[in-house]
C-alpha cells in the first residue's frame, strides 16, 4: 500500500529530472517542515502540468513570483513516493490556493481494467500551493523539460549522444 499524503503547508515544490538526457527519471518534489516527498513521473506529465498551470494562472491576479524552489533529487529512484498515474487540478478561491491531487498509477489487468486491490491501496497526495509556488513550479518544470536531448532539425525527433538515425535522410 502507497502512503497518502495531505501537505498543506508547502515550503517548495518543484519539477526536476535525475540521469543523463535520453535517460532521465523526472520527479515532481514537494517540501515541508515534516519533511520532503518525491513522486516519481513522465516528462510529459511534467510539461502539460506546466501548461495547464501556466493557463490556469491567466485567470487569478499575478502573485510576486518567488525564486524557483530547489530540485533536490532522491538518493535512488525508491526514494519516490509512488509513481504518478493521474493529476487534477483545482482552485480554493477561500483560501487562494492551487489544489493539486496527484494519484498513483495503477495497473491493468491482461482486459485493460483497473487492478481491483491496487485501486484499493491506490497512493494519492493533496499539495495546496500558493500562486508564488506554482509560478516558480512553472520555471522550474520548463528548465526541465527544456534539458533534455537536442532534436534534430531534419525529422524533429530526439539526438541520443551516440548518435542519430534521422529517418528523413535515409
């Protein structure tokens, strides 16, 4: 069973990638005086979490935008919480505050379904967030999307170090 995590009091939160490009492990990275919490993603999730956020600040009045809180990355990929399957977002306009739920990924079985006793000892955290907080999150999640392999001007798909097969000059 996955813990399930309430941080109300945030001191940071931030996106950050552990590895080499074309190898790396992205984390979301949550701090508090109880501690700091990992939870293992998909660059993807990271760069439209970033998106969705940077939409979603439009509506709300501008924050003073805080310095980017630190990536500090987990000792070993066990360190993470649970590995993300599902985010929802939402705004608590009582207390000005993002709220963030983030769910664990839960397996499927051989027909595609949910895996019953998964589901049931499915991992979530609720992260409230200030408007400075997901600003610099926002920074934060784009410098890591962004340091990733270069793309090949050709065919726009990712350059690995050893080399590349660009498929539109072969």
């Amino acid at each position: 069973m996955s813990e399930s995590f309430e941080l109300s009091d945030l001191s940071g939160f931030s996106a950050g990638a552990v590895g080499r490009p074309g190898e790396r492990t992205f984390y979301l990275h949550a701090t508090s005086r109880a501690g700091a919490v990992w939870f293992k993603c998909e660059k993807q999730q990271v760069a439209a979490l970033a998106e969705y956020l940077r939409r979603l600040m439009v509506d709300l009045p501008q924050p003073v935008v805080a310095a980017i809180a630190p990536f500090g990355a987990p000792d070993t990929e066990d360190d993470a919480a649970f590995v993300i399957g599902t985010i929802g977002v939402g705004y608590e306009t009582d207390h000005d505050r993002v709220v963030m739920v983030l769910e664990e990924l839960v397996p499927a079985d051989e027909d595609g379904e949910p895996d019953a006793d998964a589901v049931a000892n499915q991992g979530r955290a609720r992260l409230h967030l200030t408007r400075d907080q997901v600003m610099a999150f926002i920074g934060a999640a784009d410098d890591a999307v962004a340091g990733g392999r270069p793309t090949c001007r050709w065919c726009g798909l990712p350059m690995n170090v050893e080399g590349h097969h660009c498929p539109r000059l072969n």
